[in-house]
C-alpha cells in the first residue's frame, strides 16, 4: 500500500507565495533596515563627535596645566603694565624668566622671553582658539589679596557637520614665593 503524498492536498490548493505577501515582507524588511541603518549611522556620528570632544579636551587640559604650574610659582604680571593686556599673560618665573603666553591666530604660544628659541606652539592644529583671556586679581602691590590669575579659553575643532565647541575657565592662585 503506497500513500501518494498528492492525495493530501486539497484540490485547487498550491503552494508558494502570493505577490501581495512578497510585496509586504519585502516593505517590512526594508523598514526594519533603513532603522537599523540609521541607528548605525547615528552611532558612528555620535562616536566621531566624542573623539573630537576627547581631543579638544585633552589639549585644554595640556595647555591649563602648563600655564597654571607655571603661574603658581612664579610673579603674575599686573595688568597696569603697559605690556599686559587682558589676552597676554605675561609671568617672571625663577627658573625660566620672563615667559609670555598668548593667542596668535587660532594658536596659543608659549614664549621664554629670556632664550633666542622662537615661541613654543602648545595646542594642535586640529583644534581651533578663538578666545583667551586672563583675568588677574591680586597682582598690583597694594591690594593685599592672593595672587591669582584665571584662564577663560574657547576651543572648536571637528568637521563642518560634526562641529564641537568647548568653552573652559580655570583660576590658579600663586603659591607664596620668597627670594
């Protein structure tokens, strides 16, 4: 006794797809990449603005930590000197001397005023300064406050689409310093 298999089917049944449910999957699975697509998309750009950020920061934290060491130990300039103005800080250290920090185009340089080497350049090129500004307090002779001197920069760097901005301040007071 042989079972045909054809028997079991229904008269007039087939098998296969019809075209209306290829077309709803086909949609179906269009929609589920194009979120997925757009989730990896977002992702990545999300990830490349965190690297700008990290190294933006990572230059501010360079540049704030070598101007506030030195501040901490050396003289501050007053601003009523005619060579200090709000964008240049000028500082006598006991080991290097006269040093002079300031903005030249979207760079921030470092100068030892005393040696014939030219200006030390602290930030990388990949960022951009467009505002630095020193606020000293402290600094004539007859105030009678502690020295100190506060460091407001703002830095961007990224592409045209992934544009990053940081803005940062940070206040260094002078350690006491005798001769």
């Amino acid at each position: 006794m042989e079972i045909n298999m054809i028997k079991f089917m229904k008269k007039g049944e087939e098998n296969g797809f019809t075209l209306i449910e290829i077309l709803v999957s086909t949609f179906i699975f269009s929609i589920i990449v194009i979120v997925i697509g757009n989730a990896f998309s977002h992702t990545l750009r999300m990830q490349r603005r965190a690297l700008v950020t990290q190294d933006i920061q990572e230059n501010l934290v360079f540049v704030t930590e070598m101007i506030t060491r030195e501040a901490r130990v050396s003289n501050i300039c007053p601003v009523s000197l005619s060579s200090c103005t709000q964008g240049d800080l000028y500082m006598k250290h006991k080991i290097y001397g006269d040093i002079h920090y300031y903005l030249s185009g979207n760079q921030i340089y470092r100068d030892i005023l005393n040696d014939s080497e030219p200006p030390s350049i602290l930030t990388s090129s990949d960022i951009q300064i467009d505002r630095l500004n020193f606020y000293r307090i402290g600094v004539d002779y007859d105030d009678n406050l502690q020295p100190r001197v506060t460091i407001v920069l703002r830095a961007k760097g990224g592409s045209i689409a992934e544009k990053v901005e940081i803005n940062t301040q940070i206040t260094a007071s002078q350690r006491y310093i005798s001769d």
